[in-house]
C-alpha cells in the first residue's frame, strides 16, 4: 500500500543531515575567526608563528621548508625567526637559512652568518658566502678573505670571491690580485709558508670577475697578467678582458689589442667589448 509523503523521507533525511554539517562548520568557522581576532595577530604574524611551530618538527624536510617559507616573506620579523634555523643539526635547514635571514639589516644578517663560515660542512659554508656577499655588509669582507686563502674546498673560495665581488670593497682588491698572479699561499698564512699556484678555474673566474666589479685601477697589472698569459684558461682570461672593460683604465688597451687574434672567438669577443669600453670612456 502506498502512504503519502512515503518517498519524500530520504530526500528531507538528506536535507536534515546537510543542514548539521553546514551548521558545524559555521561554529568551527566562526570559532577560528575569534581566536584569531582574540590573538591579537596580523595574518602575517600569523603565518610566521605557524612557520616558527614547524622549526621544531622531526622531519628535516618540513623544518627546510618552513625556513624556506619564512625566507619567502621577505620581512624582518619572519627572518629573525629564521635564525634560530642556523643551528640546525641539518646541514640542509642551516644552507637554506642562510638565505633566509636576508630580510634583516645588512650589519645583524651578517652578525649571524659569520660565524658559519667556519661550519664544518662545505655546503653550508658556500651557502652562507653567497648569502654575505647579497646581504654586501662590509663586516663580511674580512671573514671572506680569510674563507677565500685557508677553506679546503674550491667551491667555498669561489664562492668566497664571488661574494666580494658583490660587497665590492676595494680592501679585497689586493688579494684577489694576489690570486690572480698565484701569489696566494692557499694553504694557509703561516710565515714561511711556500705559495701554491692557483689551478681552480671557477676560483680565478671569480676573482676576476670580483675585480671588475669593484673597479679600481689597482687591480688592472693582475688582470693584465692574466689576460696575456696564454697557458691560462680562456675563460678566465675572458672574465680577465671583461674587467679590464669594466674598470675602463686606457692602459689595458696595448694588452687587449694584442689579444684581438686569440684563438678563441668568444675571448676575442670579450677583449672586443672591453677595447670598445675603454674608448667609450676615454671619448
């Protein structure tokens, strides 16, 4: 027999049981919202103690990206909880903080990635002479010469010039000339020492390059040097001409004629560009 409203029952029970889930998620909602309203916290701050709660979880891989994401915001107060990540026992989150602090005034980012260029893992040390050399706080270009004579890794003393080439202190010049002419001791500063020759082209490059950056005239005998010497990588002499270009000294021009016939067409390229700078400025 049939009753009315009999096949209506599922169609309300459904109507029923949506109403209660949509009523719940209001209350949740409405919950959330007066906390946060309750906190006192800006969205920002929000997020940055949401990200400072991560810096505790045992997975590596989300303590890096909570570094990660506090770096992305770019502010001071996400950095100097990004901090704290330098001391990681992950050389991983130490490397990532290291960029990550970088919203913070020159003189206190540098304060506080510093003492990381003695870490003991090549990677973290690299990250963070990369890190100085953005940051381009003067404060760094001592602990980065000293990283760019004594560190055992090629790739930290590369990173070491790139880096001041980017602080472009003119206090740098003469040894990243002395690296250029081989006259650094790479193996330490103790008197008595014996010179070795530098034989690391990505170190060369960039010392080269940091020259030209910071542009003195002081520099142009090693540049030159290096630029005529033909047992020298061709790449390295193209950075070499490319400085010489940027610093624009008309005593380069003999140097830089002469070297119009090179072997290698991108070098010839570059000792072009540099002789057209020169002129440009001398005119």
């Amino acid at each position: 027999m049939h009753f009315p409203g009999q096949h209506q029952k599922p169609g309300r029970l459904a109507t029923v049981l949506t109403m209660v889930v949509l009523a719940v998620w209001a209350t949740k909602a409405f919950a959330i919202v007066n906390h946060d309203r309750a906190s006192g916290l800006t969205p920002l701050q929000l997020e940055i103690e949401q990200q400072r709660q991560r810096l505790s979880a045992v997975e590596e891989e989300e303590r890096r990206d909570a570094v990660t994401q506090l770096g992305a915001m770019k502010h001071p107060d996400a950095s100097r909880v990004a901090v704290a990540a330098l001391k990681d026992i992950s050389p991983s989150v130490r490397a990532t903080a290291a960029s990550s602090i970088l919203a913070l005034p020159g003189e206190e980012s540098a304060a506080n990635l510093i003492p990381l260029l003695s870490d003991k893992n090549e990677f973290v040390r690299r990250e963070v002479a990369y890190a100085l050399g953005v940051g381009r706080s003067k404060s760094a270009v001592g602990p980065l010469l000293e990283r760019l004579l004594l560190d055992k890794e090629d790739g930290v003393r590369g990173a070491a010039a790139v880096a001041l080439g980017d602080i472009a202190d003119s206090s740098a010049i003469a040894t990243l000339a002395a690296v250029m002419k081989s006259e650094v001791v790479a193996t330490g500063l103790k008197k008595n020492s014996k010179s070795k020759k530098e034989q690391n082209p990505f170190v060369l490059r960039a010392a080269a390059r940091a020259l030209g950056q910071i542009g003195s005239r002081e520099a142009v005998p090693a540049l030159i040097a290096t630029l005529e010497n033909e047992k020298t990588e061709d790449d390295v002499r193209r950075e070499a001409a490319t400085s010489l270009g940027l610093i624009g000294d008309s005593s380069a021009l003999p140097s830089l004629r002469n070297a119009l016939t090179a072997r290698d067409p991108y070098l010839s390229k570059a000792v072009h560009e540099a002789i057209k700078a020169i002129e440009k400025q001398k005119g």
